[in-house]
C-alpha cells in the first residue's frame, strides 16, 4: 500500500512538472509581447524595453522558468497584465464563486447518482431499471450549458423562482449568494450523476453476484441493508474513481457554466484574460485547476485504502 | 438467430443476428446514419441558403416554410443545423483519428515489446490522463487562436492516451492465446502478428471506444465552440448557435432548443452504437444474472 501511495504521488508530482513546463512553454510560443501589451501602442521601444528588464523577459527562458515555477510553490504568479494586481488576489476573489460551485455541484451529483444506481441494481432487468437507465443515457447524452439554458429558461424566466444570472457576492447573505448558485449547480451536476448512476449501478450489479451478497440474503439479512452495507461498500472504488476522475470534467464545466450565468468566477476570469491576452492570468489559473485535479486523484487513490481494508495490508 | 449466440460467439451470422435483435445497436445506428445522412445532403442541399441574410425574416417561429424558425439574421435554422452537422462531425472525427492513429500503434508496441518501453509509455499515458482534457483544450485553443483546426487538435490529443490504453489492455490479452503462439512458430516477427492478427481481434474494443470519444469529441467541440473557442463564425456550428440565441432566448426560444437536440441526439445515438456494438461482440458481459 505504501509503495502503491508512492508511486502515485511520484506520479502526481511528475505530472505538475510536465503541466508546469507545457504551460510555459506554450505561453512562450505565443504571438505578442507582454510588456507591449501593458505599455499601449504608444509606448517608445525604449520604454518597452526597459519594462522588459523589471519584468524580467530578457532573461534565459531557463531561468525564467525556475522563476516562474518557484513563484508558483509559493503562490505568487506574478502580476496581471491588464489589471496590475497580483494574480493571486483576482484568483481568490474568483474562487470563493468557483469552489463552492464545485463542490455543491459533486456533492448534488453524488447525492442523486448514488441512490439512482442502488435503486436501478436492485430492480435490475425490470421496469424500473430500465426507466432511470433511459434517463441516465440522456444525461450523459446532454451538454451542460444546455442545460443550463434550459433551466434558466424554465425556473428564470417562466417561473421566476431564481435569477438568471450574476452573483450578489456572498457580502449580501448566504441565501442570496446560493440562490444564484443553484441553477448553475444543477446543470453542472445532473448530467456529472447521469454518468455516476450509470457506472454505481454496473458495480452494484457485479458485486450482487458474489457469494457473500446470497450469504447475506440466506442468513435473513433485509435486502435493503444488504444492499447497503455490503453491496454499495464493495462497489465503491469504481464509483471513487469515476468521481475522481469526474472533478476534472467539473472544473472545466464550471468554467463553462459560469459563462452562461455571468458569475464571476475563475472561469469568467480566464474567459476575460483570453480576450484581454492576458496570459499570466490564463497559465496561472490553468496550473491551479490541474494542481487541484492532481490532488484530488491523490485523495482519491488515498480513499481505496478507508474504503477497502484489504488494500491497507497488501504488499 | 439469436439461439446460436453462446456457442459460437463470433461467426458472421451469429453476429448479425445479434445485431438485429439488439434495441441499442438498432436506435443508435438510425440516429447516427440521420445525422450522417443529414450533413451528407447539407453539401449539395439545404433548404435555405445561410450565406443571405434576409433581415425582413429575422427571429420567425417555426413554420411550414421554415421548420425550426429563423435566426436573428434571417437565417433558417435547419439549414444551420444541417451544417452544423458536418461541421461536428468533422471535428470529433479527426480527433478520433488522430487519437486512433497515434495511440493504436503505440498501445500495441507496448504491448508487443513490454519491458522498459511498456512501462516508460504507459508512464507517459499517465502524464497525458491526468491532464484535465477539456480545460487544456480551452487553454490550447485561447494560446494558439480560436479555430476549427486548433479544437481538433486540442481533442485529439487528448484521444491518443484512451486508445493507446485500450489497445494494450486489448493487445496483451490476445497475445498469449494459442493462435499467436502458432503464429510466432510459423516465425512471423512481432510487427507482422500485430497486424495481422492482434489488431482485427481488438478491432471491436477500438470501435466501441471509438463512438465513445466521437461523441465525447461533438460535446467537446459544442462547448470550445460555445464559448468562442472553436469553430468560428459565420460558419454554422452547434455550440455557436447555442451561444447566439443565449441573449434572444426570452423572445425567440425555439434558437436555444433545436441546436442543443442536434447535439443531445447525435450524442445518444452515438453512445448507443457504442454500447450496442459491445453487447452484440461480448454478450456474456451484459447479460449477467
């Protein structure tokens, strides 16, 4: 097990490497030069020049890799072009939007998504089943921001229960703040629960034809615990996993999905940096958001071991 | 026909008669031929020419002339849709064969040299996976311009890791049936068995995975496009089109409607082919009690 947690945090760290080294280099190949895009076409090649020298671009692109990399460990990405703030504070002024986007959206798809595929094992090859599988293909089927259109046509315009977009900042009380979120949420999780019923109930049905599962059934266990206690816990490292790897689909949904509801999030900044060709913002939001499916792959991998004992002993 | 399947799981007949008789394969293998068909016909007809823009006939509801409505420039909304379609299936077919063509091979050498290679290029795999695709595509797309061509490319790469995946898993349980020893006996190299006989027996693992990131490519590629990322204007695209009623929908929203079926459609057909295919090849694996 240990060795296994090893591995996969070399692998981890190697990937942030490699993200880090990409990133940079693609922003390297870019057209443009930033200290032109700062000074205005007006600027003298002297000024642009001298600016190029504070901001360091006339050094070797090694060096300032290194530069860049340690500001990254230490989570100083250096300054906005455009907005001549730091990045890191526009990123924590987005991220108090994006994040709790994040998790309300995983923990509604989870929420829906588990239940659905305990529902639909259980009734396997009946009517029931086959009605939430019909469902659930549709969902995977289904783009979120189109989704998302559709909700705030119907619960924004018709029915007028929510907003259609903006965010009142969470200053103006929780409840206004996730009424706003809530649309948004919803699109984000219901085609992410599609995907999770769909895979809870494959494992589901696999572990429902072990031995143990009939034990349990012939010593009298209700099916409902059964399918609790000993099916759903079987059946969980497939549907970690898919969840593991669903919070990259998420983040990246959530840049998405911000757009169509204007929230200001890190996916409405990366939007506005790009037509800005503001590209510190771009490639440092980039690496937060792989550093962040990175680690959630980590604690992901970590949760096997809590969910299944076998793998905490396992050389 | 469907009485022969547990004895003889791959002979022709056996096959097609599971394909006949499986829900699946059937409705997914109508819709994607309707959407084929449709983006087939939008090169030599439309109903309406999209490149004129009739004012006088902007934003109309749905009617007998026009089926789906028009647009805010006039335009006829099916005609795009039409469009559309090849447009999105030009984009996820590309990256499928970019992802085919470059992760088949190297899936198989892996398999075929095993070893340091193997493990040096599942390594890379790795690298490549736990890379979030579609946010690295935004930022491709938004480094090297917002284009059809960049999308394809930003999809595609993505693909090469699932099927080099997929072919070496596929691979490496064909390699030590008994076929292939007889194969080696008969001194065939390693290169020439691949071909000849380890890909046409993971050809229908390659398939499957195939409408699987075909139709992951046409949301890929609705959402680049969506956000101003992909294909670009005033060539008709799914995801554009979804963006453009976005501020019209409260008056016209039939706009927002009928593009987002196009790409829920197509996606479900293609996923249905994709699960489809796999029953009809590995019934046992559906079908268990």
């Amino acid at each position: 097990m240990t060795a296994y947690l090893l591995k996969r945090l070399l692998i981890g760290a190697a990937t942030l490497v490699v993200a880090s080294v990409v990133v940079f280099l693609m922003l390297e190949v870019v057209p443009g030069d930033p200290a032109r895009v700062m000074l205005g076409m007006n600027a003298s090649e002297a000024q642009v020049e001298l600016l190029r020298d504070q901001m360091g671009l006339n050094q070797p692109l090694i060096v300032r890799y290194l530069d860049w990399a340690r500001g990254l460990l230490s989570l100083d990405f250096g300054k906005s072009y455009t907005y001549s703030v730091p990045v890191i504070d526009l990123v924590k002024e987005r991220f108090v939007v994006s994040f709790p986007l994040a998790i309300i959206a995983l923990a509604l798809s989870t929420l829906i998504a588990i239940p659905i595929g305990l529902f639909a094992a259980a009734r396997r090859g009946r009517a029931g089943d086959t009605a939430a599988m019909a469902v659930a293909q549709i969902g995977v089927a289904m783009p979120n921001f189109w989704f998302a259109l559709l909700l705030v046509y119907v619960f924004a315009v018709w029915l007028r229960l929510v907003p259609a977009g903006g965010f009142p900042g969470w200053g103006a009380g929780a409840w206004p703040a996730l009424k706003a979120l809530v649309l948004p949420a919803v699109a984000l999780a219901l085609p992410q629960a599609a995907i999770l019923a769909r895979v809870t109930r494959a494992a589901l049905v696999e572990v429902l034809g072990e031995d143990y599962i009939r034990t349990a059934r012939a010593k009298g266990m209700p099916m409902r615990a059964v399918m609790w206690r000993h099916a759903l816990r079987n059946a969980l490292i497939p549907v970690l996993t898919i969840m593991g790897l669903q919070f990259a689909f998420l983040l990246a949904g959530t840049i998405i999905i911000e757009n169509v509801f204007y929230l200001p999030g890190l996916g409405r900044l990366v939007f506005q940096a790009i037509t800005q060709r503001d590209l510190i913002v771009v490639e440092s939001v980039v690496m937060l958001l792989v550093a962040a499916v990175i680690v959630v792959n980590l604690l992901v991998d970590l949760s096997y071991a809590l969910v299944d004992p076998r793998l905490r002993t396992r050389q | 026909m469907s009485g022969t399947v547990p004895g003889n799981p791959s002979t022709l007949g056996a096959l097609a008669g599971r394909a006949l008789t499986n829900r699946s394969f059937i409705i997914g293998l109508f819709i994607t031929l309707v959407v084929a068909a449709m983006a087939l016909v939008s090169f030599f007809w439309t109903p309406f020419d999209v490149t004129r823009l009739i004012v006088a006939d902007r934003m109309q509801p749905p009617s007998s002339a026009h089926w789906f409505g028009t647009d805010h420039f006039g335009r006829d909304v099916l005609s795009m849709i039409m469009i559309g379609a090849r447009n999105s299936i030009a984009v996820a077919l590309v990256a499928v064969g970019i992802g085919m063509g470059v992760g088949v091979p190297l899936g198989c050498w892996a398999a075929a040299r095993g070893g340091w290679i193997d493990e040096a290029l599942m390594r890379f795999n790795d690298l490549i996976f736990a890379f979030p695709a579609l946010l690295s595509a935004i930022m491709i797309t938004a480094v090297f311009g917002p284009s059809a061509i960049n999308a394809i490319i930003a999809i595609g790469i993505f693909n090469i890791p699932v099927f080099a995946r997929v072919a070496r898993a596929g691979a490496l349980s064909i390699w030590p049936r008994e076929y292939i020893l007889a194969a080696r006996a008969a001194g065939k190299g390693k290169a020439r068995i691949t071909v000849e006989h380890i890909i046409p027996n993971i050809a229908n693992l390659l398939l499957v995975q195939g409408t699987i990131q075909f139709a992951l490519g046409i949301l890929a590629e609705a959402a680049l496009s969506y956000v101003g990322l992909g294909t670009q204007p005033p060539m008709p695209s799914w995801g554009r089109m979804l963006f453009d009623a976005q501020t019209v929908m409260i008056v016209a929203p039939w706009l927002a409607l009928f593009p987002g079926c196009a790409i829920l459609l197509t996606v479900l057909g293609l996923n249905l082919l994709g699960d489809g295919i796999s029953d009809i090849f590995d019934p046992r694996a559906r079908r268990r009690p």
